[in-house]
C-alpha cells in the first residue's frame, strides 16, 4: 500500500512546469517586517521565528516586566492566543472574550470589539490580519462561535460589505440535519490563511456523535462568500470515498482541520492538517483507512484541488488528530537544498516532505500493529506509518523501565494493576471497555502548541508531553448505572481528572471554583452538552445526571429539573474521560520527565538535545527537580540564540538557549501561560509579550504581560 499520494502526475508535472515557467510573473508575497508578528506563528510557513536579536543569550538574563494589562471581567475564560503586532498596536483576545487592540508601549486599549458570546464552544486562536498595500485598509479576520467577522483594523467595527453587517454564519454551505442543532456546533479555534482574496480556514466540529464532516472551506475574503470546498470526508465518486462505509458524511463527522495551515504564497499551496473522524474512539461504522482524516493534506490555494496527501494515523482509533500546525523551511538534503514542509505529531513523530511532490525526505515504514479488537464490528487497520527518522521525541509505549518510583511502592502498584487488570500497553492498542495504558497519548507528544524553528540552522524546537493514559470504552446503556450518584460523585468521575477535585484546575483545564457560580444553569448544560474549547462534550449522560453535576457546581438544588433517566445518546460507546494515568499518591505513573523540549537537526534528522520542561509541584515536594510537567501551549525561536516558552503548570515563562537547552532566564507569571509568546521591538528595542491566564490563587483575572530589556 502506497504511504502517500499524489494527484495525477501529468497533472503534477504540469503543475510544477507552470509554477517554474511563470514565477517571474508570480506576485511576490510581502517580506516579513522584523520588527513586527504580523501573523499567528510569525509568518504564514509557522516558523514561530523572528531575526530580532536585541534580546540574546548574553543579557537575556536582566529581562524585566515592562507592562501588564490585565482583563477585568469576572468570566475570565483561558487563553491560548499568539498576539498579533502590526502598525504599532497588538490585536490581542481578552479573557472577557472580546477581542481589542492595545498600544505596544503602554498596554493602553485602543478598541474593543464584542462578539455574539451566545455559542460558548469556544478555544479561540482564529486572529488573521490582512496588511493592505495603503496602510489605511487593514482588515482583522476573526471567527468565535459560529461567526467569522470581518473588522477595520484601526478602529474595531465591523465591515458592512462583508456577508451580512460584517458577519458570516460559520454554517454557511454546510449540510447538516437541523434538528440535531442543540447537539452539533461549528467554530474555527485556529487560524485560516489569506491568499490573494481568499480565506481559506478549517474547523473544530464535535469529536462525538453526532458531528460535522470538517471540510475545508475558501471564503472571498471581501465579499464573504464560498469560493470553493474540499471534503474531507468524500462524497461518492471523489477520490478516497471507497476508503469509508455507507453514507459517512450523513454518518460520521470529524476529519477537520483545528490546528490551523501553512501557506506556500510562491507556489500557491495551502498545506492542512487533518484530525480524526468522528467518533474518535470506536470506528466499526467507518471501515477502512478512512481518508481524509489524520492527513497533511497539499492543495491548490486556488481551486482547492489536492496535489498530494500523507496520513499519520489509519483508521484512526486514538484521538491522533494533527493538532500541530506544519512548519515550511527550506533544508539540506543529501546535498541539495529541498523546500520541505514538516509535522509534529502527537505521537512524537515528526514527518518531514518534499513540499511540492510529498515525497518523504526520510523513509517511513507502515509497521504490523495489534489488530485484534473486542469492540463489536471493530477492524482495526493492520499497519501503521512510522518513521525511521528522527527518532521519536517522546516514549513509545508504557514499558516497565518507564514505571514511576516516585515511593517506595510506586512502581509495583503499577505492575500489579497491569496483571491485574489485564491492561494492554502498546503504542496502537486498539480500545476496549477493560481499558489500555496509552503512551504517548490524544494530549501528545506534540501538541497545538506545534513547533519552531531557526531556519538559519534548519533546527526544529519542540515541546512535548510524556505522560501515559488510561484510556477505555464505556456502554452507554450502562451509564444509568451512575444516576444515583450524587454531583460531587460524577464531578470526581467525569471532570476531576482535568479540573481536580477541588476545581481549581491546571495547566489542562481552568480554574472554575468561583466563575461556575456566576454562570446561568442553561449555560453549563450547554458546555456539558456542547463542550467548551478543549473541554470535550458530555451529551452521551443522562439528563439527570447532567442535572446533578449543574447542582453540585451551583452549590445547591438545580432550578431547572431534569429526571429523564434514560440515555440520550444513540451511539452505542462513549469514551471513559481524559485520565492521565497516575500511581496511589496521585503522581504520574511514569518515570520522569514528563515534559520536554527537543532540539531536531532538520538536515540529518537528528535529535540534538533534549531537556525537562517545567517543574511538578508534587515531585518537588518529595525533593525530585528537573521532573518536567504537562504542557500545554508552545514556544517561539528568536535570532539572538534563544527559545521564550510558557506552557507549564508551574507558572513560569523560560528563555532557552538553543544551542544546548540551558534555561538563562525565568519568570514567576501570576498564572499559566497555555499560549504561545510573541516579540516585536519599538525604535530599536525588543519585546516580548505572552497571555496569562486567570489565576484564581492569585486573583489575575487574565491577561498580557510584556518584557524587555530596561
């Protein structure tokens, strides 16, 4: 079986004569202003990569606050944001959910612009901002909710040209089964790309069922309207339609495209990665390889046609969407210089391609896995790709040299569960309703946080989780079984392992002790119902166990009775919950470090270097440093030598040096940085800014906080 596919290659060849016959004729994209972030990830290749070098390893270490904006709002939601900086003022989403434009030097606000907050499915990076040639038209792209908005950059309103009063529905051109409305959502939580007058942007549907197939859509950047779509999930007679079952874009969903794109402006290719279908962890109603989930996919920014595909997971069984987004570069293969495009994995692989005809640089071989399934009507697919280099940059599989022995009876509780249980632990372990230990896991490796790179050296940083799962299948007939639990009970079930039991949450999910109290009961059945940014959704329980959970969040009796006892879900499984596998003290069964940051040579496909990233408050209490944690966020490259990231649960911002991992610098933040930084620089100085986010320890209720050198 082939690992990749191009399109017809006449077709191919044609293609590449066209684009070397007429790039002196071609439109030059704009060189990127160094002193500026104009995009998500610095540039449309996602290079996370800025030539300023004010800030360097040698003086790096006297960098102190310059700014601090702090939101005010009560609901203070988390931010994942990479701050745009563009004509002297930073497009920032607040905590408060609004998006504005502060002033580079003070913090100051200049404009605040309030979306329609009714659908709150939101995780939002979806920030583009179109530069226009006069200076005086600049344009902000911004989609929350089921909205894509279109605002003047130097005021905040709305475009009234652009679909209606400056908004599109985000549903618009889809086809979807409109009484199943309180049950499905539609929203963008990454950015899209502009080439020429096009938007071209994926989704974030439902990864349960019932979802939305995730096509990919090209928007007319001033009118509004659909130019063209690619169905990642094919109609019949389109290519890729027989690697499915019967009707699945009426029947699964999913295969979308969240992690956000790379743009090759020259040559006029969008590269997406693609998640998986719906519903992630059982696949017996979509069999076979399942195209186009899990894929990077290379299509014609214009038309939208595929000129090649690759896909990292089949028959996607995991939750492995390509939550990273690619990274274009130009290495040095073999002796000749290759335009390539690069992605990181959950998985911890990293996948590197000839950008225009999808050739591997490395070989990748589809290795024999597990096929053997108890879910019924389960076929797992027998092989899996797998490349040979680099070598992966996390752990594969929960093997016993891997197991914790943080006490004294860390690591034999851990192998007595395994005998006991009879847990599996291989990397493609397919589900069950007795559970697996996954390892890496749906929270990576590498994650949407994604990688840099300093294209100077052709070297790749990334940060990544080594964290195992336990990972299972639930009947959801069976649920009914929980409706006398009380809501304290199905707290602790279905959200501690995220949110904790005290709900004051970490780096993988906000603190909620306070806000819930202020939410309407109607708003938290809907983020049950619906999910919320990284939350995932909770329809498949029973009405009167939602109720429950609404009851204990409030604090008292719910207003609003639900006693339906039954099921609502017509699926036959759920899955069990997001729950990292720990040891009887609560740590993770697993050896540390549990976070990392990995130096990769581009060229020869080597890991350079590999260091912790992050401190475990629970390791350092027993004495243990260097332990790294869970992260959740990414980091950026700059010319002066150094790697500014966050995304640790200890609060604090880091300065690596990227020569060898060394921390040169480091900063206490009043609350977890789940974001990607940015740095600019103002009259021959540089900055750098990162979002924080509300803290209910202590009491930052979410915002940006600026460095520099004084």
């Amino acid at each position: 079986m082939k690992i990749f596919e191009r399109n017809n290659p006449f077709i191919s060849v044609i293609f590449l004569t066209i684009v070397v016959l007429c790039d002196c004729a071609m439109p030059k994209p704009d060189s990127t202003d160094p002193e500026e972030w104009a995009y998500y990830n610095h540039d449309p290749q996602n290079s996370k990569f800025s030539a300023l070098d004010k800030i360097d390893t040698g003086n790096v270490a006297q960098l102190k606050k310059i700014w601090q904006f702090e939101d005010t709002t009560v609901d203070g939601s988390g931010l994942f944001f990479n701050p745009i900086v563009v004509r002297g003022k930073m497009i920032v989403l607040l905590p408060s959910n609004h998006l504005a434009a502060l002033d580079l030097s003070t913090g100051r606000v200049l404009w605040q612009f309030v979306p329609d907050t009714s659908n709150t499915y939101n995780w939002s990076r979806s920030i583009n901002y179109y530069k226009s040639e006069d200076g005086h038209s600049d344009l902000v792209y911004f989609i929350f909710g089921a909205g894509l908005y279109c605002l003047h950059a130097e005021t905040g309103l709305r475009v009234a040209s652009f679909g209606t009063q400056g908004k599109v529905d985000f549903f618009e051109g889809l086809e979807y089964d409109s009484t199943k409305l309180d049950k499905i959502f539609i929203t963008s939580n990454a950015p899209g790309v502009i080439y020429k007058d096009l938007f071209i942007v994926g989704s974030k549907v439902p990864d349960e069922l019932p979802s939305l197939p995730g096509d990919i859509r090209a928007f007319n950047r001033i009118t509004g309207r659909i130019a063209w779509t690619f169905h990642t999930i094919p109609k019949p007679g389109e290519y890729g339609a027989e690697t499915w079952g019967p009707n699945p874009r009426e029947k699964n969903g999913g295969a979308n495209c969240w992690a956000g794109m790379a743009l090759d402006e020259k040559r006029g290719i969008v590269f997406i990665p693609t998640a998986s279908p719906s519903f992630d962890f059982y696949g017996a109603d979509r069999p076979g390889q399942n195209l186009f989930g899990n894929c990077l996919l290379a299509l014609d920014a214009n038309t939208g046609s595929r000129l090649w595909h690759f896909q990292t997971t089949h028959h996607d069984l995991w939750d492995r969407d390509n939550g990273s987004p690619p990274n274009l570069l130009t290495v040095n293969h073999n002796g000749r210089d290759i335009d390539a495009v690069g992605i990181v994995t959950k998985m911890a692989y990293l996948y590197l391609f000839n950008r225009e005809t999808g050739e591997p640089l490395f070989p990748i071989e589809e290795v024999p896995v597990d096929t053997v399934s108890t879910m019924p009507g389960e076929k797992p697919w027998p092989t899996q790709p797998i490349p040979t280099k680099p070598a992966p940059f996390a752990r594969q599989g929960f093997k016993p040299e891997y197991f914790s022995e943080a006490t004294p009876t860390s690591a034999q509780y851990i192998k007595d569960e395994i005998q006991k249980h009879g847990y599996k632990t291989g990397i493609y372990e397919p589900p069950s309703l007795s559970g697996s230990l996954l390892l890496p896991a749906a929270h990576g490796g590498g994650n949407w946080g994604g990688a840099s790179l300093n294209p100077h050296t052709n070297v790749l940083f990334v940060n990544s989780n080594d964290l195992p799962w336990y990972f299972a299948l639930v009947e959801n007939k069976n649920l009914v079984n929980n409706n006398n639990l009380s809501g304290q009970a199905l707290f602790k079930i279905y959200c501690s392992s995220c949110h904790g039991t005290d709900m004051k949450g970490s780096v993988a999910a906000p603190d909620i002790s306070q806000k819930v109290i202020s939410y309407p009961e109607s708003k938290i059945e809907t983020i049950l119902k619906k999910g919320v940014g990284p939350m995932p959704s909770f329809k498949h329980l029973p009405p009167i166990q939602i109720n429950h959970i609404i009851s204990y969040l409030k604090g008292g009796p719910s207003q609003d009775i639900h006693t339906e006892a039954k099921v609502q879900n017509e699926e036959p499984y759920s899955f069990a919950g997001y729950d990292l596998y720990k040891d009887t003290s609560g740590i993770f069964a697993i050896k540390p470090p549990f976070g990392t940051l990995t130096a990769i040579d581009l060229n020869k496909g080597e890991n350079l270097w590999q260091v912790p990233l992050g401190e475990n408050n629970k390791l350092l209490k027993l004495g243990i440093k260097n332990s790294g944690d869970f992260n959740r966020g990414g980091g950026i490259a700059t010319a002066g030598g150094l790697i500014f990231i966050g995304a640790t649960g200890d609060k604090k911002l880091r300065a690596f040096d990227q020569t060898n991992g060394a921390v040169l610098w480091e900063y206490v933040l009043p609350g977890t940085a789940t974001s990607i930084p940015t740095t600019y620089g103002i009259k021959g100085k540089q900055y750098v800014t990162v979002a924080v986010n509300p803290d209910g320890e202590t009491k930052f209720k979410g915002g940006y906080i600026t460095f520099g050198l004084e």
